[in-house]
C-alpha cells in the first residue's frame, strides 16, 4: 500500500536531513559561542549554571534515588554476613574507647582550666547543613558534584564542604535549591595547607587525578610518605586544622597527596559555614574588581604611615624649600 506524504511531511522532511548532516557543525559553533559568552561575561554564565542546576536537581534527585537504595540493601547484606566479626572488632575498640574517654575527661578539665586562666576566646559557633549528592557532574576534564543544598539552607559560595573523613572541596556555585561542589583533586582547586610533623606550609594543586600534588614547597621541606596533610587557615578560605589527606609519594619533581574521601563513594557531605567571608566570597570579588580612582593623590584614612608609605604634604607647604638648620649646627 503506497503511503502518501502530507504537505508537512515534505516540508520538514528535507529540513532534518540538513539538521543530522550539520548537527556536529551546529554542536562546535554553539560550544565556541558559549565559550566566547563565558569570557564575555562570566557573571551571567554563573547565573545561567546555578538556574541550569536548580532545573535539573529535582531530576538528578529522583534519578539517584534506586541507585542509593541498592547501595544501603548490599550494605545491609554485607554487615549481616560479618556480623561476628564486626561485633568482635567493637568489643576490642569498646575497651579502648573506655580508657580514652577518661583520659579524655582529665584532659577536658585541664583545657577548661587553662583557658579560664588565659581569657581564651572562643572560635565562632560552626553551622552544618547536611545533604545528598545528587550527580556527578564531573569527568575527565572536571572533578565536582552537585548537592541537594542550596542558598534556601544558608549555603554560600566558597563553604567548605567536608564528609566524616576530611575536607572534600568548596562550593563553586550556588543555586537555590543545589549547588555545585569543586573537589580538592580538580585542576582549578589550590587549598593553602601544612604538613602536619614538619609544619611546612605549602598548596594542595589539584591536576584532576585522584592524588593532587603538594606545590610552593620550601627546599629543605621535610615530607615523608605517610604525613597527613591539614588546612592551614592561610586566605581566609578555610580555617585551620581540617585534614585532607595523607601523603602517597615523595619524588625529586613532585610530592602527591591521597586524599581521605573516595569520589565514587561519596553519598552524604556537609557544607560548613566557619564565619569566614572566603576568597570565593561575592564580597571580595566585588572588592577585588572596585575600581581605582588614579587622580586621588591622598592617602586613605585607614592606610598606616610607615616605611614605604609616605605621606602627602599639604598644599601650602613648598616641598623643594630647603631645610632650615637648627641654631648652633654646623651644615
């Protein structure tokens, strides 16, 4: 039986197969025009990310679902398999526990104690907002994944984001209801670090592979496999004292790190606000970007006179006058 075209058939017919014979010309030039709109205007792409984010988070969100089920159910049949095993392991760790926890009471006493004694202030109150890791938007090119947390639940871009082991990374970009987590392993990640024996301070680059390097080391710096690795407060984007990881290798060209979290395990992390504004912060880039008025040739008020700094004179004082000699000085 002959089928016959309708009028839409054959208008639309010769339209497709221009589209799938130039679609992977269509894909490049659209890739090299956001490419040029993101160096255009990098504020508007954020924008367009975090809305992009918020639209797919409920999706990624139901999407994930089964997969987290089917992982709790091979937990919970792994655990009953190695129950008495598990059950052995706490006992011993129980009896532990017990003589740590009264040392850790004496110790708790005498800290006490001796911050009566040195007016000691507290660290500000830390904030946990726990969520879900909904996709990984990452691959060979990016490490990040996105959360089920948004600016609704007082996440803010440049928090650090941390799991039960360490630190996992900050967050890049933050929507309304998800935000977009950059890992410590991603190219584009520097965290300010020291080692935890030698107190040396150095940077953790990421080069998106599972072990970052240790970068800015000192020549006489004393690393060794096995030392952890901890935050070192430096820039204001994390606060001292947060582990990272552990270190894997030590060579003459580079000093790699092995991060404490797994990127294909990560299930749960909470996004901790310290109080600290972060060098992400919409308030340092707006500071960062403030323009800077040349024809002022007067010193900011809270700018401190000293050496390098000096002073502009007033405008009836004449700067080329030579100075007079005290009476009874020879010149």
């Amino acid at each position: 039986m002959a089928q016959h075209g309708g009028p839409q058939q054959r208008i639309f017919s010769p339209l497709r197969t221009a589209v799938h014979r130039f679609a992977f010309i269509l894909l490049i030039c659209s890739a090299f025009g956001l490419m040029l709109l993101g160096k255009a205007d990098t504020v508007l792409i954020e924008r367009i990310r975090a809305a992009s984010a918020d639209l797919v988070s409920p999706v990624m969100n139901i999407v994930s679902r089964p997969a987290a089920s089917i992982n709790e159910i091979t937990d919970q049949v792994y655990n009953l398999a190695h129950l008495y095993e598990e059950n052995e392991r706490l006992r011993r760790e129980n009896h532990q526990l017990l003589a740590w926890q009264q040392a850790a009471r004496n110790l708790s006493h005498e800290n006490a104690r001796l911050r009566d004694l040195a007016r000691y202030t507290a660290p500000p109150v830390l904030h946990l907002v726990t969520s879900r890791v909904i996709a990984d938007m990452g691959g060979a090119y990016a490490h990040s994944v996105m959360i089920s947390a948004g600016s609704r639940d007082g996440v803010s871009k440049g928090q650090a984001v941390i799991s039960d082991e360490g630190l996992v990374g900050r967050v890049a970009e933050a929507g309304y209801q998800a935000s977009r987590v950059l890992l410590i392993t991603d190219i584009n990640s520097r965290v300010p670090v020291i080692v935890e024996n030698s107190r040396d301070r150095a940077f953790l680059s990421g080069d998106n592979t599972n072990r970052p390097l240790l970068t800015f080391l000192t020549a006489d710096a004393a690393v060794a496999p096995g030392d952890r690795i901890l935050t070192s407060g430096h820039g204001g984007a994390f606060p001292p004292g947060i582990p990272i990881g552990v270190v894997s290798s030590v060579s003459e060209n580079s000093v790699r790190v092995a991060p404490l979290f797994r990127r294909h395990q990560l299930e749960y992390l909470r996004v901790a606000d310290y109080g600290l504004q972060g060098i992400l912060s919409d308030q340092r880039i707006r500071e960062s970007q403030a323009p800077v008025n040349t024809n002022d040739t007067q010193l900011a008020p809270d700018i401190p006179t000293g050496v390098g700094v000096v002073p502009s004179a007033p405008a009836d004082v004449d700067t080329h006058a030579k100075p007079q000699m005290p009476v009874g000085e020879l010149p």
